[in-house]
C-alpha cells in the first residue's frame, strides 16, 4: 500500500482520471512502468493486446502491494553492509549497515539490523567515537520511527492531499518572486546541525538568494558551552571531555552521562574502566546536581545543589586551587568544595569539570581556567573547532525570527524538522507571530502542531530512509545510508533546501556524494565505500586547537541564581525536547531515577514537599511569572531543597494517538529569558493525577540485593559481599547436573550500572516486547524483559542511589520450572530456563513462584497483530506472543542459537568464546553485562563469576541463579566523611517500607 | 445399622433429640417428601429462585467479558498473579468439605444425628464445587487450553507436568467432586423410589422413576445399598483430607513467604471443615424455619454442627498463630516481613478483620446461649463466612504483593468483573440449591425414619 501511494503520488497531472486506461497515457506514467517494467512495457506500448495485458498486471500488483510489507525494498543506490554478515542478502539472515542517528544536530553512529532490508533493531558502531559499542534508548528506539503507523504519509497543502511536483512549483514560484529582492522575505528554521552537506547547501542558498535567512532554532541548545569557550579563549570552540585520560571528575549539573552530547562515550570512558579490579586507573567522580541524574547514580560523591549555586560552589573550588576569583556569594558546602579541589589538583592533567549545559557562560569559563591551570587542558579536556555550525544562540535567533514575523518581513518561512509552535519559550508567543507568516512550510515526520498551522505540510524521511551526513562531537562525520526505499511518500529535508539552492537535479544521493567528493582525497570511490562500510569517514575528526586563556575569565563571577523556589527545565531523559514523544517505547519506558513511564513531574525532594504540604501525585498550579501550568507533583529523594525540577517534552497536543496528551507542557511557564533556571511558585490544588510508577519502594529492607563497599573496604575484606551468606546450607536432594558443552551464565557489574536504561530499550527492541500504555502500566502490567531497579540507601534527604539491572536469572533449581502444571517452562541443555509459549496455558504460577519477579504475562492481547506498518520492526527469529501466555528474558536465545547454527555448519565443536552478545549487553554503554559460557574459562563471564565480588541475588533461597552481579564499589574520598553504603543499608532496614518519602502507591 | 437390624447398634445408644418426638414413620415422609411433590409453586421460593438465576447471569456475562477479553479484566498484575479467582476458589472448596465430611466421616463414626443434614450438605458440597471448579480453569490466560492439564494421549506427545502441585490439584478436586456425586446420588436412591411411589403426577412418577433406578426396597437392595455406602465413605474419608491438603499445596509448595509453610494441609482442612459447617448452618437454618422441620432438624444438629466449628475453629486460630511463630523462630526476614506487613500493612485491615471473624467471634460458641440462639448462630456463620473468604484472601494477595524485591512490590485493585465473577457463582449456587430443595429431598426421609423407633422409645423423656 505504501510503495502504491509513494510512486501515485508522484504521478500528479490528471487529477481526476475515469481509468487505469487513461491514468497510463500520462508521461509520469509511462516513465515510471518503464522503469520498474522495462520489457513488459515495451511490449505494451507497441500493441493494444499487451497494453491491457500490462494493465491487469499492474491492477493485481497494486492490489498485491496492499496486502503486506513486501513492498520493502533496497534503496537504489549502493549501500554497504557491515564486516562480519554476508555481503548479499541471504533470506533468513540479517545484514547490518552502519549509519547513524542525529539529536541535537550531533550524529551516534548505529549498526541497523535489517531482515530482507526491514530495519529492525539498532546497536551502536564499536568504531564510532560517539558509540563505542552503545547506545542510548533514545537512539535505540529510532528503529520503531521507521514503521511508526501514525507517520505522516502524505503531502498537504492547506490540509489536502497534494503533490511533490506542486510544492516544487509553488515553491520556485516564491523563488521566481523573491529573486528580484535577492530571497529578502523568505526565511529558514532549522535545528542545530552538523551535516557538511546541509551546510553546503545553505551555503548555495546564501549565494543565490543573500537576503535569504536562516535562523536555527533548539529548546535544548549547547551554545553556553561555546560562549564559555569565547570568553576564555576569544573564540567559539567544541568543548571535548577525554575521560579516558581523567583520574578525577566533578560533574557540575552537567548530566554528562545522560543528556549532555557525546553521554555514552562519557559513560563508557568512565565506566568501562569499573570492569577490572585495577582501582588506580578507576576516576573517582564527584557530582553536583540538583536532580539525580544517571551519573549521581555512578557517582563516587554526590553533593545536592541548586542550580543556581553551582557557579559559586565551582568558584569555592577554584579558590581553594589558589585561583584568585572573587569570593562567591552564596555559601557553599566548604567541605565538599576543598576536598574535590585537592583531588582535582592531585589529578592534575588527569583533572576534568564537566559544566552542564544550562550553567552560565561565566561557569564554563571558569573551568577552563581550571583545567589550564590544573594543565588538563589539552589534555583531559580538548577544545576544537565547534561541530554545530554556524554558532549562533538558538534564543536569540528565534527570538529575531519572530520580531521579523510580528514586523511582517517574512513572506515565507520553511521550517525543517522543527515543531516551534509547541517548543518555543511561552513569552515569545511564536505561535501568534507565525500566523503573519503569508507562507508558512513544514517538513517534519508527523504532522504536529506545527503543521497543523502550515500551508505546507512535506512528511519527511525517517533517519534509516535517506541519504545524509553528520558529526560526532569530536567532529567525525558519519555518511547516513538508508537501509530501505522510503515507505511512503516522504521527503528529505535536504531535497527541499535543494528546491532553494537551485540543485534540483539528482537525489539526495548525488547531493551527498558531491559533499565529499570535494572533501575526500584520492580514490573518492574507495573512500567512499570503506566510509559506508565503516560508518565513518576517515580522518575527518576535528584536530585540538588549544589556545590561550584569557585570565579576565577570573574576573567574571556567574549572575546569581534565582531566589526562593528554583524552577529548572531539563530535557525529558526519553523524550528529549518532545521530539521523541511519538515513539511509544520512550514515553513507556520508565525514567531511569523517578521510574515514572508515561508521564512528567514536578520533581521536589521530600523536605520541599513537605515545607510545601505536597504529596506525590498533587496537582499544583506551576507558577513562572505571569504563567501556569498545571503538573503533579513526584516527591524524589535525593532532589536539593527548594528546587522544582520539570521535564521539557511532554504534554504535546498534536503527536498523534500515541503521543498527545500524555503529560504536562512545561514550555508553557519557559521564557526565552530564563529558559534554564528561574524563580517559581507551587499552589496546591485539591486534585490528584494517577502517576505509573514501575518501581514504588526504593528501600532496600536490609536484604542485601545491592551489596557495596568502598575499594578500601574491598580490600581489606575481599569477601564482604558474602558476609551474609556464611551460615547458608547450599543443600539439594538432587546430583548437580553437569553441563558437557556450552552453559551459559552473566554476570552484571553494579560498579558500572548507572541506570541509563540503555539495556531496556534494547531488549525491546531485539525481543518483539509490546507496549502496554499507561493504564497498564499503573496497574503493575509493563512488560519489559529486563528492569533496572533503583534503591537509595542512607537519609531520605540525602541517599546514595544504586541502581540493578534484573533479568531473568535462569535458576539452576528454578522455581518457576517445578510448579508449571503443563511443562512450559523447563530447563534447557546448556542451562537456560526456557519458555514454551505455545504450551502455556497461563495459570500464572511461574510468575508468582518467581523470586525476582521477572516474569510477564500477557494479560491482554498487548501485541499489535493488526497494525501491518508495526510488523516491518519485528524480529523474524522472536516469537510475537499472544494472549494469555507468559514470557520473559530468554538470554537472547535466538542469538545463541543462530550462533549454534552457525558453528555447526562450520564444522566447530564449541561456539568461540564470547562471540554471542545480548542485547543488553551489546548496547550497554558501561559493558556492565557479560554473557557467556560458564564452562569456558577463558569467557569474560566465567572469569567475573570467580571473583569474590560476585554474589548471587538472594542466593540464600537457594535457586542458584546464572546471573549474577558484582558488588558495587565506591572509588570513595577518605576526605569526605560518608559512612560506606553497605553499613547504612544495613541501618536502614525501615519496617514495611513506610518512610515518611515513600513514593505512591 | 440399617432396616433389618433397627436398634441393635452394638450396645449403642443413640443421643436425645435426634428427631422430634411427636414425628412418626409417616408424618416424616409426608413433611419431607411432599416439598419436591408439592403441586403448588411457592412465592417465596420462586423468588429466591429468580434472585439467583439473575445473579447467574452476571456470571454468564463476567465469563463472557472475561474470555474475550482476558484475564487482564480483572484487578491482577506481576506481582499479584493470582487474586479473586484463587481466593474464591479456595472459598468454595473449603465449604464444600462439610458434605463429605458429615456423610462419609460421621458414617464411619456412626454419628447418627449426621441423618439430618447429611443430603442437604452433600448437595451444598457439590454445588460448591462447582462454583469452585470454575476458577481454575476460567482463570488462565487461554482457558480453552485448560484441558492440557489433563494426562492424556496427544499428538504434541506431552505429559502434564506431574510435580506440579496445579497438577495435583486436577486430580484432587476432580476426584472429589466425582465420588462427591455418586456418593450423594447412591444415597437418594431409596428416597427417589418413595417419591417415585407418591407422585400424582405421570411426569414425576417417569422422572423419579427412572432416577431410582429400579428399586424396590428388598431385602437384598438394601444390602447393597448399605455396602455401597460403606465402600463410598470408605473412598471418601481420605478426600476429606487430601483435596484441602493438596489445595493448600498450592501455596505451601511455593517458595514465597507467607505460602511456604509447614502448617497449611491440617490448618487448610480444618478451615474447609470450619467454613463447610459455618455454610451448613448458614444454609439450614433458613431451610429448616421455612419448611417447619425443626423436629427433624433439630437444636441438636445445631448445637452439634456448632460445636464443630468451634473445634476446628481453634485448630484454625492455633494455624495462625504457628504461622506468626515460626516466622518469628526461624529467624528468616523475609518470613518475619511477611507477618509485620500482615499485621501492619497497606492490607493490615483486611488481616484483622480475618482474626476477629476468626478467631474472636467463634468463642461466643463456648456458651450455650449462642450455639441455640437461631438468630444469633445465623448471623455468626455468616461472620466465620466472611472471615475464612478473608483468610484466603490475606494468604494469596498479600503473600503475593510484597514478596522478596521491594522493587516488584505492588497492590492489588479488584474490579468490577473480579466481583462480578465472585457474586456470580453466587448465583450459580443458589440456583442449583433452590433447584435441588424443590426438586430432590433434601433430607433422607429413609434415614430419619430410621431414627423415629429408636426416638418414641425414648419418648417420654421429651
């Protein structure tokens, strides 16, 4: 259906024609059948009999074409699949590509699985400096955007069906007109990019039409970090943490591991390290925030500030480095601030400070005088030409895009991926300004509410669909090759900018190539294939450029924060700036630290709330100035006081069925002013909103689930995470069965877990797991395989918080096994607990039987068996499950046993060591989960498993779970008087887990 | 025992009050048999009959949501897998035991005051475990696959999963419920041959005359008969036993605190005996008032029935208690969680409720006063009714709800279609039980008869 509507779409002259007959004397006509038929209609065109013949035949395909998705076809180009797979398509295996997936205008480079060219899930490219190997959920979920039923599929102007070839019309129609006054009038709005081939293509724009415009616009912008980089070196420069070379790093609000750009090679420089037991090379890091983030879940200390404090905290460090910067207003945790100084001047080149985004330019400079000071510039931190380009500040460039709109100087206004009539600062009221806009265009992948406002409405590529190119945050660029031909009739947003550049002829293709044609040296045609196949493109990362500081950078101390009440405005950790609020698996998959799925809050810590008289799931009036919204409330250990985090994204009123209304907006109380941070107020109202938490009990109870210690302790008592399990009989009536061949086991490092949530949407992704909705969701019914639960341990204020990763354990005496009334879940030869869903008739047993509560049960029919667009993301080698029927982590098990198959028709014995991956384990960032053979000593699992941080997860019930995890140690500072974890959960074992903090029920 | 040898019990002497003094041979088989032969439909019955039969079709309609829609309707999640299906389920079995018990175990115990009250208990127990034997299969994500669970030759080449305690569970309730119906069918023979012998009318005189089977009354039916119940009860009495037994398997086999527990099998029977004669009573005293048959069943019975349930009634509280000590003994903090979670939390209140329907409210039987008071026993059945409903429900939901992960800990909401299940096997009991009170004798009129020499010899003690 999709392929009919893609290629009748282009067929525009006749728009009404009586039959197939007529319709096949138009020229598009005759030029499309010739291509896709070429002996057929040259045999039609010479004789009546066969034209008619030709006809019936193209009725029964375009009727054929409806029925299913075997109108999925390889793009006409050449694109490269990756090392390993076979080089053409064989039916039944999967051929991976390397592209990649952009947000913020930074590119991630993916490895896309694709059965028969259906792309159906993502891992990240080990030899991507952005990826290494991970890949965040955001990204990872960018596979389902391609079948996304509620796509926008068709071209509409003023809300009716149209054409490309009328929009290329009316579009040189507006070039023609505004070529006397050089483009004057016609105005651009694109987000923040990196893409040489967009560049080059406004370049061409610029000279053909000077007085065009082109304004960027991003909720979530950089440009403090470049501004920093300006005052203190004079020039616009990419701020670039080397976390490899870090021995210390204090994160100051930065959120490096999460939403700041480049956050999985943050994560997998400082975590990986965490995978050996080499503790100087560990780099202890210190965090800052207001808000828990997935690094203040790694974090060695963790410090709650407010937004606006941080500024003068970072000044109390840099005096107390013997910096002479003014003495800092706020008061500061003095402690705190002299401990982290001398770890940070004991570091030296080693010594990193992240600065978040949102902090002032004031504080950006001041840690690169730091650095310089420490000599960790060019070292440890890098700076280089910026990636996004050209530098501008998104606020005041749509802050001037709008005084142009309300001044009537724009005529036309194309607006590429970008929805501002939702994401742009409340006081700006773009809406209203837009409305002047004589021709307004929108490009976008849905029709949002942006469309919904404009004359044109193009629907744009999805990112596995189209030709491109984009940088890393190092500055390698990734050519972006599509996997499959666009499955409707959708547009790039590069083939509409080259409308204006006058590069009409060609496709995206060509427009691509000849970017690096100009670019490369040497045999372009090799480069070129080996850049496809690689998923970079070689020497293109940008070269250090260190130049000196200015030392008026002391002199500057960072404006104050807000008094009273600080209202932060943080992007969504799944939904971004609300670009990603279609995609259902993000907005179910629950946030890493709240666990809340489906919905935003106002986040405040427990002592707020309760200054305030808030309860979690109060709805309160969110007060900013002259402007309202109303949120509830989530009460969240570990928050500073007088804060109120919200989550941008959510609340969109035109996502689709999905998206819309899912939430609350809280750009409706941002201004362009203060779009960070600002002064708020809450007013309780008298009602509730129900709230889907996966995970409402966050104490451990003293059951030693996430056990921890310091390094020191570690090594003076090697055996602590045992300590509990001494008197324990391990006493069986049965002979341990013995595993001749494979047995396979994993282990997960809690050292290296801080609950990105990576691992979950992967194995969604990779296991066919449904989306289940809200409702569901608050009754307790999500489905996900592998869960990553939270716990604080010490004060309610101030906890330490832990996060563990859950699968299915794969018992060796597994409770589930025996208490299954029709032998649908047993035990397999290599040791895997396996689930027969043919054979399960549902009595739930299992489920309750089971210990860890892993299990999952279809209590209603949650798959999409109708949705034919929804079967192209499906893995062919994962049953889609039923009703009735329960599932759960199977360890991969169709890629262990396409790895059996495979050794077997190699003639090998043994399955080599550690060549499966699971799909949790192949996105993880941190690579804190190993799998493999148990009976392999030379396999990363089997070695992890005998070292004494291993500890099986209630292993004094006896089920001798495969999967086990290694304690979590603290790389602490004995400076820092904090009582190590492992005693305070002990201390805190609170009866029924009813803390005065304790979330919702 | 038995018509040819009516007083020679071996020296035994059969207790007062058994039966009525002013009741002969005749006025028995009159006051009892004329109730299915009357020709008159009864207001009052007939509207209980269509309160029920409206209650069924609730249970038709919760079925039918619940198979199209899935399990899902109900208020169930991970990690409350089993909610009112189960407790229900366990509810009804538990009332069921009283029939087998009275009739097979005071059988063989040659408690003759049983007489009275054993066919309407044995009826009550099949109807009850048939409301029960629903849950089961209804509560599975694909009941239309629940026969899978029965061992039988397939093509798939698959035996069920024998160590299974759901698996024990098909045998044990099945086998109950089928020698819970022959036993009671064999036992109505005679009667049906006396109504069959009384009827007016032709469709009657052919109905019960093709139900009793050709009996006539002679020397050697009758020893038939009496080997053929001597045979039943002999099958029946270790049922009586094992179906609580198993069924408390269910839980007791489970690793999860609050289920993994020793004392279930003799604390779940005695609550199925407990609850069983708290129903009987329930039942029997409205039946007895309304149809005047207070000289057959008499304060005797009552006071009898009473007494048992103030026997296992103990054995239920001694239940509870082992549960709390040995959570506390074994020194296990999952167990002693388990207890204070009970005891204090978010569903403490459905915990104390359990003890004082339980434990407290049965010692008002101590005292005569209760146990003779009609009203004031009625209404206390109907408290231990409750209270064992709740005690099913505290030990599945909140076992369940709170286990070892506090992160999976979550609550458990019944709906609408949970209650709606639940009342309508309400529906499903009662009208089979006005059915049967209308249709059958509800009390074995040969049997009583037996009894009436024996009580005039005694007469005039009365």
């Amino acid at each position: 259906m999709s392929e009919n509507n893609a290629d009748t779409g282009a067929l525009e002259a006749p728009t009404h024609w009586t039959s197939l007959e007529e319709l096949a004397r138009t020229p598009e006509f005759e030029a499309f059948a010739s291509a896709e038929f070429p002996t057929a209609w040259e045999e039609a065109r010479h004789s009546e009999a066969g034209r008619r013949d030709f006809l019936k035949l193209m009725g029964a395909s375009l009727g054929l074409a409806g029925l299913s998705n075997a109108c999925v076809r390889q793009p006409d180009e050449k694109i490269v699949p990756y090392v390993k797979m076979p080089e053409e398509l064989v039916p039944g295996k999967p051929l991976e590509f390397a592209s990649a997936v952009e947000r913020g205008g930074y590119g991630t480079g993916v490895l896309v699985e694709t059965h028969t060219y259906r792309p159906t899930h993502l891992r990240g490219n080990p030899e991507h400096p952005d990826s290494r190997g991970g890949l965040h959920p955001q990204a990872q979920a960018g596979v389902l955007d391609v079948w996304d039923p509620d796509r926008s599929r068709q071209i509409r102007r003023r809300g009716n069906v149209s054409t490309w070839d009328s929009f290329v019309r009316e579009m040189n129609e507006v070039i023609a007109n505004l070529s006397e006054q050089n483009g004057a009038g016609l105005r651009f709005l694109t987000g923040q990019t990196s893409s040489p081939t967009l560049l080059r293509t406004f370049e061409a724009i610029r000279q053909r039409m000077p007085e065009a415009r082109w304004h960027i616009w991003e909720p979530v912008s950089r440009h403090h970090m470049y501004e920093g980089a300006r005052r203190a070196f004079g020039r616009y420069l990419e701020v670039r943490y080397r976390l490899d070379r870090a021995s210390v790093v204090f994160d100051l609000d930065a959120d490096f591991m999460g939403a700041m750009p480049g956050a999985i090679r943050h994560q997998a420089e400082v975590l990986r390290t965490r995978n050996n037991q080499d503790f100087d090379r560990w780099c202890r890091l210190y965090v800052a925030e207001p808000t828990p983030t997935v690094g203040g879940s790694a974090a060695d200390h963790r410090l709650r500030i407010r937004s606006g404090e941080a500024g003068a905290l970072l000044a109390a460090v840099a005096r107390a480095l013997g910096l002479e910067v003014p003495r800092p207003k706020a008061s500061v945790d003095g402690a705190f601030a002299t401990a982290v100084a001398r770890d940070l001047a004991a570091a030296g080149r080693g010594a990193v400070v992240v600065v978040g985004d949102a902090q002032p330019p004031e504080v950006h400079a001041l840690a690169h005088a730091i650095h310089a000071h420490l000599g960790a510039a060019g070292h440890a931190v890098v700076t280089t030409e910026p990636v996004l380009a050209p530098v501008v500040d998104p606020m005041q460039s749509l802050r001037d895009l709008v005084s142009a709109m309300n001044a009537g100087e724009v005529e036309t206004l194309i607006m590429l991926d970008r929805n501002p009539v939702y994401d742009a600062p409340a006081d700006l009221e773009f809406g209203k300004a837009l409305s002047k806009v004589p021709n307004r265009v929108h490009v976008g992948a849905h029709t949002d509410e942006t469309a919904d406002v404009s004359h044109w409405h193009i629907p744009s590529h999805s990112a596995f669909e189209m030709w491109g190119d984009v940088r890393s945050t190092d500055g390698t660029a990734t050519i972006m090759q599509p996997t499959l031909r666009p499955l409707h009739d959708t547009h790039s947003p590069l083939a509409v900018l080259s409308i204006f550049s006058g590069e009409n002829e060609g496709t995206d293709y060509d427009r691509v190539r000849k970017t690096w044609k100009e670019r490369l040296k040497g045999d372009f045609e090799k480069t070129w294939r080996r850049a496809l196949h690689d998923g970079t493109v070689p020497d293109t990362a940008f070269r250090v450029r260190q130049p000196k500081l200015d030392p008026k950078v002391l002199k500057g101390a960072p404006p104050p924060g807000p008094d009273g009440l600080e209202v932060r405005f943080v992007p969504d950790p799944n939904l971004w700036d609300g670009r990603f609020a279609t995609n259902p698996w993000l907005l179910e998959l629950p946030q890493p630290i709240t666990k809340l799925s489906w919905d935003n809050a106002v986040l405040v810590s427990p002592s707020t709330a309760e200054k305030q008289g808030l309860e979690a799931t109060d709805v309160v009036e969110l007060r900013v100035e002259d402007r309202m919204v109303e949120a509830p409330i989530w009460v969240l250990p570990g928050m500073a006081d007088d804060v109120a985090t919200v989550h941008l994204g959510w609340g969109r009123r035109s996502a689709g069925p999905v998206g819309s209304g899912q939430g609350f907006d809280a750009y409706a109380v941002r201004s362009s002013q203060r779009p960070w941070n600002t002064a708020g107020k809450l007013k309780k109202t008298d009602r509730k909103k129900r709230l889907a938490c996966t995970q409402d009990h966050f104490r451990m109870m003293d059951r030693g689930l996430i056990r921890a210690a310091t390094t020191d302790h570690y090594a003076s008592h090697p055996q602590f995470a045992h300590a509990r399990e001494a008197h324990l009989p391990k006493l069986t009536l049965w002979k341990p069965w013995s595993y001749e061949g494979h047995k396979w086991g994993m282990t997960i490092n809690l050292s290296a877990c801080n609950g990105c949530n990576a691992c979950v949407a992967a194995c969604q992704s990779e296991n066919n797991i449904p989306v289940v909705g809200k409702e569901q969701v608050a009754k307790g019914r999500e489905m996900h395989w592998i869960r990553v639960d939270r716990y604080y341990s010490g004060p309610v204020e101030d906890p330490v918080l832990t996060h563990q990763p859950v699968t299915c354990m794969m018992c060796e005496n597994a409770p589930c096994e025996t208490v299954c009334p029709v032998n649908a879940t047993v035990h397999g030869p290599e040791g895997l607990n396996q689930m027969v869903y043919n054979r399960c008739v549902g009595t739930r047993y299992c489920s309750n039987n089971c210990p860890y509560k892993v299990r999952r049960f279809n209590f209603h029919l949650y798959a999409d068996w109708y949705e034919e667009s929804l079967k192209g993301q499906r893995n062919p080698d994962v049953t889609v499950r039923g009703r009735g029927v329960m599932e759960k982590c199977t360890y991969c098990v169709q890629r262990i046993n396409r790895a059996t198959i495979q050794a077997r028709v190699e003639g090998k014995k043994r399955i080599e060591t550690d060549s499966i991956q699971t799909a949790c384990q192949e996105a993880c960032p941190s690579r804190a989960i190993s799998f493999g053979d148990l009976n392999d000593p030379d396999a990363d699992v089997a070695r992890k498993q005998k070292t004494p941080l291993s500890y099986a997860l209630l292993g004094e019930l006896n089920t001798r779970p495969r999967t086990t995890y290694l304690a979590r140690l603290f790389h602490r500072n004995d400076e820092l008087p904090v009582p190590t974890p492992a005693r305070q959960t002990e201390s805190h074992g609170d009866a029924a887990g009813k803390g005065g903090t304790h979330g919702s029920h | 025992m038995g018509p040819t040898e009516p007083a020679s019990t071996g020296g035994y002497v059969a207790p007062a009050r058994v039966v009525g003094s002013s009741e002969s041979l005749e006025s028995v088989t009159t006051k009892i048999g004329d109730i299915p032969l009357s020709p008159r439909l009864d207001k009052l019955w007939l509207l209980g009959l269509l309160g029920a039969f409206g209650l069924l079709q609730l249970l038709f309609l919760s079925i039918a949501w619940l198979v199209t829609q899935g399990t899902g309707v109900w208020g169930l999640n991970i990690p409350v897998g089993w909610g009112f299906a189960i407790v229900n389920f366990v509810w009804w079995i538990g009332i069921g035991h009283a029939g087998t018990l009275i009739s097979a175990i005071l059988l063989l115990l040659k408690q003759e005051w049983r007489m009275a009250i054993a066919r309407f208990s044995e009826a009550m127990t099949i109807f009850a475990v048939a409301c029960a034997g629903l849950f089961p299969i209804l509560h599975t994500g694909r009941p239309w696959l629940a026969y899978w669970l029965l061992p039988y030759p397939n093509t798939m080449g698959m035996w069920p999963q024998f160590r299974s305690p759901l698996m024990w569970d098909v045998f044990a309730v099945s086998t109950y419920a089928t020698i819970s119906v022959v036993f009671w069918y064999v036992g109505l023979i005679p009667d049906l041959a006396t109504l069959r012998d009384r009827a007016k009318n032709r469709g009657a005189q052919w109905l019960y005359g093709l139900l009793s089977l050709g009996w006539r009354g002679s020397g050697r039916h009758w020893h038939r008969y009496e080997v053929a119940s001597l045979v039943l009860a002999g099958l029946a009495t270790p049922l009586v036993v094992s179906v609580h037994t198993i069924v408390s398997f269910d839980f007791a086999m489970s690793v999860i605190p609050g289920w993994h527990t020793t004392v279930f099998p003799p604390y779940f029977v005695a609550g199925a005996v407990y609850s069983g004669f708290a129903m009987v009573l329930t039942l029997i005293l409205p039946f007895r008032w309304y149809y005047g048959l207070e000289n057959i069943i008499t304060e005797r019975h009552v006071q009898n029935c009473a007494k048992v349930m103030l026997a296992t009634g103990l054995i239920v509280a001694y239940g509870y208690g082992m549960e709390v000590f040995i959570a506390w003994y074994s020194g296990v903090q999952f167990e002693w969680f388990m207890v204070t979670n009970r005891m204090g939390g978010p569903y403490a209140e459905y915990y104390w409720a359990l003890i004082l329907c339980n434990v407290i409210t049965p010692q008002f039987l101590w005292s005569r006063y209760f146990r003779t008071n009609v009203w004031a026993l009625w209404m206390l059945t109907i408290v231990v009714n409750i209270g064992m409903w709740l005690e099913r429900f505290v030990i599945v939901v909140t076992s369940l709800h709170r286990d070892f992960l506090p992160s999976s800990w979550d609550m458990y909401q019944p709906t609408f279609w949970d209650w709606g299940m639940y009342l309508g096997t309400f529906g499903l009991f009662f009208t089979l039980l006005f059915l049967f009170i209308r249709v059958l004798p509800a009390i074995a009129m040969f049997e009583i008869r037996m009894l009436v020499p024996d009580n005039a010899a005694k007469g005039p003690k009365e």
